[in-house]
C-alpha cells in the first residue's frame, strides 16, 4: 500500500498539472495569509480632522475667501472622498478577501454615508433655498441622487463610480460659493434651515440608540399612538414585545453607530463655523458644543479586541450601552437646541 502511494506521489509531480495545481494552491495560500495583516489594516478607521482649518486651506488653494456654507460643503465633501480613499477605498461593496470579510469598517462606512445623505438632501432642499417656492440649484440635484445609490452595487455601475460623480457636483457648487460673481449658488444660513436638517439628525440618532440598547434585550411597551387617542394605524400590534439584536449583528450595530457619529461630529464643527451668528443670536453655541462633546466621547479608542455584549450590570462590559449612552445624551442636546432655535 505504501508502495502505491509512493508511486502516485511520484506520478503526481511528474505531470504538468500536477504541478499547475500545486504552484494554484500555494498562489491561493500566500494570498489568503497576506490578506490577514492587510484586513487589519484597512479595518482602522480614519482619523479625525479639522473642517475649519481645512476648509480655510482648501479656499487658500483656490485664491478665494471661503463664504457663508463653504465650511461645511467642503466637510461633506471631505467626508464622503475620505470614505473613497481611506486605505483600502471604499469596502461595502467588495466581493474578494480580504474585503468581504471586513463587516465592521463596511457598516462603520454605511453609518458615515447616510449622514452624508442626509446632509445633502437638507443642502438641495433646504441650505440653498431662499424659499419653498425657490429652484433648485443643478449641481445638488445630481449630487443627492448619486449619493444615495445602492452602497453595496460592485459593478456596472460601481458605487464608487456613482460616489465620485456626486463628489464631482458637490464640487462644482463648493467653487461656485466661493465666486463673487455667481449669484445663483447660495448657502442660507438660517435657523429654520439647521432646524430641519436637526429633525434629521435626531431622528437617526433615535433610531440608533433603541438600536444599541435592543444588545441585552428588553420588553417595550407599545407608546406607538401615544398622545393621540383617535389615531389609527395600518396593522395591529402587541401592547408589549420583547426587542433584541441577534448576537451576530451586535457588532455591525455598533460599528454603524461608530461611522454614523464620525461623520457627525464633523459636519456638526462645519456647521458651528458657518451658522455662528444664529448660534449667538439664540445663545445656542454652547449647546452645539455640547453634542459636539459627546460625540466626540463617542470616539473613543476600544481597548477590547471585540465587542463584549455583557449584561446591564453585569460582570463584563456592554460596549453597546456605552455607546448608547453617548448617543442618547448626543439627541437630548439636539432636542434642546432645536427648542433654542424655535424661539424668536
């Protein structure tokens, strides 16, 4: 028997695609082993940056005085290139190793991108718009849509592809800010504009924050049609149901709590620069920068090397509750503020 298996063994690496297949699987080996170290890399999240600094170096670079709006398109437009260009581009939408691995940087990417969207969608609709009545301005009409395509599409087209024409349009309008003698780009620095947009943001970090407290699950009481006693809805429901993330997806929760307060906390620095006289008119500024601080505790460094899902109170940490807290004491700050921005 031996004997045998000598003699294929010899037959083996005597025929060609013997040794076609060996040289495959040895390729296939030192890929997938390179792959390991390189994922890690790209698993790191970008460092923070300063909008207001950049934006005033970017503007230098252009020759040209950085006007009402341009700090913070120029941060939207900084944060959706930075997911495009952080090592290892953008990885939502990889189909090959080690990228198809890497879930947690691809949902802390999806978390950054719907604030992006939101942003822009407040920009086409609401910062550069004089009045309900008023047009649209062209270049924020294609960066919007292109924006909110599919983020997992790999080819034809690619959501980098569809990303970099929005950043292209995007552009487009940062320059025409910044031009004297273009009336029609306009960025209105008005409080019932941020107060829209911050509709926005609190009902995201709403969502998020029941998101990451649903990791140790808890039994909801149904307040749905609360405050209301003739309203109706589609479907009937239970008056109680017990909600809880499966323990697989925790850790993508988590991460898209990351990405999301990341790109927040830099339009929010954006935002403060350009909207500073309606800030002091309403005495509103100090309440910017206190959501801004808990966004930025929600940064972090994570010590651990994954996230522990202990209880409540339990012996080992929930880095899921943590991260609620940070995000709840973030939306209470916005509700606040929106109340100083309602007042005349």
């Amino acid at each position: 028997m031996g004997r045998l298996i000598d003699w294929c063994v010899d037959l083996w690496d005597a025929t060609p695609g013997g040794k076609l297949v060996r040289m495959t699987l040895a390729a296939l080996g030192a890929y997938l082993v390179l792959s390991i170290p390189v994922g890690m890399y790209w698993s790191m999240a970008p460092a923070q940056f300063d909008p207001v600094a950049g934006a005033q170096e970017d503007a230098e670079a252009r020759g040209v005085k950085p006007a009402t709006g341009y700090t913070t398109v120029y941060t939207l437009h900084r944060v959706m290139d930075t997911l495009l260009q952080k090592p290892g581009g953008y990885i939502g939408n990889d189909r090959m190793p080690p990228g198809v691995w890497l879930d947690n940087i691809g949902n802390w990417e999806f978390g950054a991108l719907v604030q992006v969207r939101d942003l822009s969608r407040a920009l086409r609709k609401d910062f550069s718009r004089s009045q309900s009545q008023s047009v649209e301005y062209p270049a924020l009409t294609v960066a919007e849509p292109q924006f909110n395509f599919d983020s997992s599409s790999w080819l034809l087209p690619s959501s980098e592809s569809q990303y970099k024409e929005g950043l292209e349009a995007l552009q487009s309008y940062l320059i025409a800010l910044a031009d004297g003698g273009q009336s029609d780009a306009q960025f209105y620095a008005r409080a019932d504009n941020l107060n829209n947009w911050l509709a926005d943001v609190q009902t995201r970090l709403g969502s998020l924050s029941q998101r990451l407290s649903a990791s140790v699950g808890q039994k909801r009481l149904n307040t749905d049609l609360a405050g209301e006693a003739d309203a109706t809805q589609s479907t009937a429901t239970a008056s109680e149901q017990e909600v809880k993330t499966p323990w697989l997806e925790i850790d993508d929760v988590f991460y898209e709590a990351r990405g999301s307060t990341w790109a927040l906390l830099h339009i929010l620095r954006g935002i403060e620069a350009d909207f500073g006289p309606t800030l002091d008119k309403k005495n509103a500024r100090v309440s910017l920068r206190q959501i801004i601080r808990e966004l930025e505790a929600a940064q972090d460094t994570v010590w651990s090397p994954m996230i522990l899902n202990g209880g409540g109170f339990g012996l080992f940490a929930n880095h899921s509750l943590v991260m609620a807290n940070y995000i709840s004491r973030a939306n209470a700050a916005i509700i606040d503020l929106r109340e100083l921005l309602n007042r005349g």
